[in-house]
C-alpha cells in the first residue's frame, strides 16, 4: 500500500506543535507547491517525516559508500552532498 493510500485511511487524532523559522516554512511550501498530490502543510510535514524516517538508513549506507570512493579536486559539489548527509544524520 501506497504511504498516502495508508495515511488517508489512518485515524489522524494527536496534535503536535512546532516552532519554525520563516526560511523553514518557505522551503516547505515550495517544497509542497512541487507536490501535486500534497493539498496542506499538514500533509506536506507529515509526508517529510516519512521520507525522514525511511531515508535514515539509506543514507547512512550511501554515506559510508561515498566516503570509500576517491574524489578529484573537481568534487566539491559530492563533498558538500557528504557533507549534508551527515548533518542530517547528526553526525
């Protein structure tokens, strides 16, 4: 079963509250706006935790995978990808 297919038929009955910062909120709207099947922020910060919490362990794979590799002087833009993943993950 598709995830929004499992969500749609989920009971959604606990409130969460956060605090974001205006650029946070900006980059989820435009992130939303590219999102034809995501009607609301709701929607759109429901879908992310998703998405967060499947793509942890992919990452943590594709980290150690790209740090194996050897890089030439012209992988500045893969060392910044590097570099995101482990922010991230936290580490």
């Amino acid at each position: 079963m598709r995830y929004q297919e499992a969500v749609m038929h989920e009971i959604k009955d606990a409130r969460v509250t956060i605090l974001a910062a205006p650029s946070d909120l900006s980059a989820l709207d435009g992130w939303r706006r590219n999102q034809p099947d995501i009607p609301n922020r709701s929607e759109a910060i429901r879908r992310l935790i998703h998405l967060g919490i499947k793509a942890e362990p992919i990452l943590r794979d594709l980290l150690r995978l790209l740090e194996r590799l050897q890089w030439d002087d012209e992988a500045a833009e893969l060392d910044k990808h590097i570099a995101d993943i482990k922010e991230a993950l936290g580490l």
